[in-house]
C-alpha cells in the first residue's frame, strides 16, 4: 500500500484530494490505532481532515479495563483533532468479536512482544523451540510484559477453548478450555496450550477466550458507545476471514440487548447501526423510517433475535475456510420497498444499488467548515 511508505506531506496531499469530490470521508489505520497514538499521529489525522474538509475514522477502539489509560488516549486523540477544526472518529466493536488461533501460519499472537523470532521459523524448528521449557517461559513472560498492549487480551490461556484436533494424543479434548485440561493434568495453562499445539504439529484450532470480558469493561464500553466521537463497526476488510468474525455484530448486540447485559436500549442499538453511520456518511434518504426515505427494512422477532454458533466453514476456493455465523429472528428484509429475503430465503428481487459518493452521498462539514 503506497500510502504506508509515503511522507506525511503526501498523505495530506493525498487527503487533499477528497475536497474536490463531494460526499466523501476518510479512512486511516496506522500502529497508533493499536498500539496508542503518537503526537505525529493526532497531527497527522487533523491535518488530513482539515486538508479534506472531511471527517475521518480509524479502527478499531478497543476497550479493556486492565488498562484504562489506553482508551482513554485513543478518545482524547480525536477530542485533539476537534479542538482544531478537523474531525476523526474512532470505530468500536459492540461485542467481543469471535476469532480462532493457530500456530501453523501467521495470525495475532505473532505480534506478541518478541513471540515473531519463534513463530516464523520453519514448523520442525519451531515445534522444538515451543517444547522447549526455556522458552516457553521467555515467551510466556513477554506476553505477560506492558509491551504486549492491546494484544494482551489473547494472552489468558486458560480461557483458550480447544476447537479441532489432529492427533491421537489430543482426542477427546475438541470442546474443553485449556484451564481445565491444565489442571487435570497438573500443568500451567500456557505449558498445557503448548503441549497440544505440538502435539498436533501446530495445526489445533484454538478459540481464544478474551481477557477483557468482565463487567468493569463492558461498563466502560457501554460510556464510549455514547461519545461523539466513537461510532459502532469496525472492518478488516475481509482481511481476516478465517481468523475473525465480526459480521454478526448487529444480531449478536441486539441479543445482548434485549435477553442479555441490557447495556442499550432497542432504539439505541439500532439508531447506533443505522441513522448515526448514515448521518457520519451523509447518506440521502437513508438510516431511519422516516416519510421519503428509502424503505430499507430488517423484521425481526426481539425474542429470537441473535446469531448462531460460530464455524469454520471450508467453502472458499481451495477448500479454504472462513469463520460463519447464521442469522437468527429475522422474518423479512426489504431493500428499497421490496422484498428481498424472506423467512430466511432469498426471494431473486435485486431492488439495491451501490451508494457512490455525491450521487447518493452528501459532504458532511467538519467543525472548521461549518
């Protein structure tokens, strides 16, 4: 990507273009969005709005009460970025998105501090340097160490819940969380999550159990939510679609709406997934029931709504797979007026179109615009 290795005059430059077309916003990712951001970062972000004369978000936010501080930072960088006329707004998840591990190939433990030098060698190597009590003990305390910031949420190993074997050793274990196959065994929860994982040649599937699913977080997401700049989503672009999955947020929140925690009102939660994304967008006649709107619709029933249990799915090309989770409660969709899926089934009625930018956008002004 061009812009990873561009000067920051560039980037702004870049951005500057965005002025020239209306109904536009902007999109930014950089370490910062993780890792906290820099001062270069907030510049960056508020020149770049300015330039464009537009709003810009980055994702994702992520909320954890073992560190308090660090949400903090990232809301108080776009608070920065208002105080000098520009915009950003931050995207935040409303639940914990569901995701698998595997040692075998790259995926977010490698970004564990110092962890990469082990998980990139060759398998032979590394299944010995991971039966290695030395270093299970050096990568155990790095994952443990303040460097591992926001990916210290992977790091509670007994919460880590075993998903497919392939080992005579490991039968029997698909299902069970790490922690009470530790103790059975009289083991550490990282030296049992190890053993597993070479005893299958790194190919278990792993379903972490995140850190940060505790009451005081929720809480303090359940604040974020409200602030004027965070917005609920948060996409990879499909960068990640057999590792994350987080495309059932909208049914999974209403969930947990209305038969769950109850950190949201109904109207709240659908006026967070609809009419806020569709004011930040400037979309035209779209985001609320509303006379001379677009009458795009989703009937759903609130005691069933929800999603379905998580799987992998091996229907890609190659027989790759992707993590999948079914819809649950919907009746009927209606896509400007007609109806598209009904009771599940797709009814052939093809009434969308692709919302291009000024013909059914808006520019939405920025504080120094207004």
């Amino acid at each position: 990507m061009p812009s990873r290795v561009a000067s920051d005059d560039e980037v702004v430059a870049l951005a500057g273009v965005c002025s020239e077309h209306p109904g536009t916003t902007l999109e930014w990712v950089s370490d910062g969005c993780l890792n906290g951001f820099s001062d270069d970062e907030v510049d960056l972000m508020a020149a770049m709005s300015l330039a464009a004369g537009r709003s810009l978000n980055w994702n994702v936010l992520t909320v954890d009460s073992a560190r308090p501080e660090a949400f903090r930072n990232q809301v108080s960088a776009c608070e920065r970025v208002a105080e000098r006329g520009g915009r950003a707004v931050a995207l935040t998840m409303p639940i914990l998105v569901g995701m698998t591990m595997h040692f075998h190939s790259f995926c977010a433990l490698y970004k564990l501090p110092d962890w990469e030098e082990v998980m990139a060698l060759p398998a032979d190597e590394k299944k010995a340097r991971l039966a290695d009590p030395e270093v299970r003990r050096f990568l155990e305390r790095r994952a443990a160490s303040p460097e591992a910031g926001v990916f210290s949420r992977l790091t509670g190993w007994g919460r880590y819940r075993v998903g497919e074997t392939f080992s005579e050793e490991n039968a029997g274990l698909e299902g069970q969380l790490v922690g009470d196959i530790a103790r059975e065994r009289g083991q550490r929860d990282f030296y049992t999550l190890l053993d597993i994982v070479v005893a299958d040649d790194l190919r278990t599937v792993l379903w972490p159990g995140p850190t940060d699913d505790d009451p005081a977080s929720w809480l303090m997401r359940q604040t974020v939510w409200d602030h004027e700049h965070v917005m609920i989503g948060g996409s990879d672009a499909g960068a990640h679609l057999d590792r994350m999955a987080g495309a059932s947020y909208p049914t999974e929140w209403l969930a947990d709406c209305l038969r769950g925690q109850g950190l949201a009102s109904l109207e709240q939660a659908v006026a967070h997934m609809t009419d806020i994304p569709a004011r930040y967008f400037g979309l035209v006649g779209r985001g609320r029931i509303a006379k001379g709107f677009h009458a795009d619709l989703v009937v759903f029933d609130p005691d069933t709504i929800g999603a379905g249990e998580l799987r992998l799915h091996h229907d890609l090309p190659g027989d790759s797979p992707r993590l999948y989770a079914r819809a649950e409660g919907i009746h009927k969709v209606f896509v400007n007026g007609a109806l598209a899926i009904d009771d599940g089934e797709v009814t052939g009625s093809l009434p969308g179109v692709v919302l291009r930018s000024g013909s059914y956008t808006k520019t939405v002004p920025i504080p120094a615009g207004s």
